[in-house]
C-alpha cells in the first residue's frame, strides 16, 4: 500500500481496425508509463469503434491475439492497465449473449498480465441526440450487464468501475462510496454535442456529492462521417477540483492522486456520516 498513486488517461480516436488502435495504445501507453504511470485506463471502444462489428470481433480469432497482446503489455510495464469498454462473447458466468448482441466489458488486468475484474455497461445509450447522426441505440448491438457493483484495489487505492453513459446514475456511485471507493473511472465515449453540454457537469457532480476522485477518459475527434466524440479526458478531486485534462486531440496525462488528502477532506466535510436517505 501507498499513500499516492500515479495515474493516466489515455485518450484516442480509435477505428474499426483494432490493430491500428492497439499500436497507438501501446505508443501512448509507453509514454504514459516513462512519465511514472501505475494505473493506466483506456476509453471506451478503445479497440473497436463500430457497434455492428463487435460480435464478429467477439467471434473472431483475432480475439485471443488481442487479449493476449494488451494482457502482455501490462506485464511489460508492470502496470495496471483498465481497458474502457471491448466487446465480450460472453457473460461472466461463461454463457453466451444471444441475438447477435455481445457484453460491452470493462476489463481490469494486474502487472501480471491478469484480468483480475470485469464489469458490464448496464445503462445503455438508446437516445436521441442533435447531431448527424441523429439517433443512437446500443441495445441494438450490446446486452446490459448484470446490476452488480465492480471494484479493484490497486495499491491501496479502491477504485469503482463504470462505462460512459453510467455517469447520468448518481445512485450507482453513490454505491460504489458506499462500498468504499476512492477513485471512480468513467471511460467514455461522449458524443460531441452532449458532451460539451454535460460531461464536464456530470463527472464534477460525482466527484464532489461522493468525495472521491473521478477520471474520466475519453474517445475524441471524427470516427466516421457522422460519429463525432468530445475527448476533453479529466481528473476531478473529491471537492470539484480539474486536476489534470485533455482537450480534442489524442493523447495523455498522468496525475499522482493522494489518499492523504482524500481523508483529509472527508474529515474536514463528514458528508457520508451525514446522508439520512440510505
């Protein structure tokens, strides 16, 4: 256990060719790690950015190659590496999602190159947006994971698991404070148009009503002729602080957070003590 922990975002404009996306993680990533990174998270979609492709993704030989490539890449920078969002086959009792759809998984992988926890994007993004590509509906392509609440420890450090859309559920966070966390991750892909309205808003919102650090990290720029996502990856302190951010390029940031000063804090201003609504 430590009292400081040093982490990153790395944010992307991923494809639909999840090597091309793996060789600028592993650039990025390198880069992150030479400037002191422990925990590293990825964006949501971050090898794959195309709803219809996901199962043939999931299905694919190309599978096994992936997986084991990023769990390699953990192991050779003794780091913990949060994959934001990649299509599984599979739920986590091992059965198969039907109908064509896959679980949109966020994996966890240990310095070991274990992946030690998963969680399952439960809030789907079936919406209605104003930009060109009018509508979105993740149900179509993604089956909602099972409503359980994920952690890992990491050097001391608990630190809560959600994906994108989950940031407009206070009550999941709440949770997860509940549980213990200090550190929530939000790996995201934010369309642009609701993500300069909100997502600023939103992951401040979660840091200060829950008195933990919020990371979230972000797909940006162009995708396709109609997909346009925010970027703007950030780190808020459990009193609302910007830490550390990106704007809408690709790229990263490290930033060493304090548990030292997360305790402080929640001395100073006893609000889980206070919450009369349970």
């Amino acid at each position: 256990m430590t009292s400081t922990l040093n982490i990153a975002a790395i944010q992307l404009t991923s494809t639909k060719d999840w090597q091309q996306n793996l060789n600028e993680v592993t650039r990025l990533v390198e880069l992150a790690v030479k400037d002191g990174a422990r925990l590293v998270v990825l964006p949501e979609n971050v090898f794959l950015f195309g709803g219809k492709e996901m199962r043939q993704l999931a299905e694919s030989e190309d599978q096994a190659v992936l997986l084991a490539r990023i769990s390699n890449l953990a192991k050779l920078h003794n780091i913990y590496l949060v994959v934001g969002s990649h299509p599984s086959l599979s739920r986590p009792d091992g059965t198969e999602v039907e109908h064509k759809r896959v679980r949109q998984t966020c994996w966890v992988i240990n310095p070991e190159g274990d992946f030690v926890e998963r969680y399952d994007k439960i809030h789907l993004f079936d919406v209605m947006v104003d930009d060109k590509a009018a509508s979105y509906k993740e149900s179509d392509s993604i089956e909602p994971g099972d409503l359980a609440l994920n952690m890992v420890n990491v050097d001391g450090f608990n630190v809560g698991l959600s994906i994108c859309y989950d940031v407009r559920f206070p009550e999941l966070y709440r949770e997860l404070a509940a549980q213990g966390a200090d550190v929530f991750l939000v790996p995201a892909a934010f369309t642009y148009v609701t993500g300069k309205a909100h997502w600023d808003i939103l992951l401040a919102a979660r840091s200060i009503e829950n008195q933990c650090y919020v990371l979230g990290v972000g797909q940006c720029g162009w995708h396709s002729p109609t997909r346009q996502t925010y970027g703007h990856s950030v780190l808020y302190s459990p009193f609302g602080e910007r830490l550390a951010g990106l704007e809408d390029e690709p790229g990263y940031f490290v930033y060493s957070i304090d548990k030292d000063s997360l305790s402080e804090r929640r001395a100073k201003m006893p609000c889980q003590a206070h919450r009369r609504l349970r």
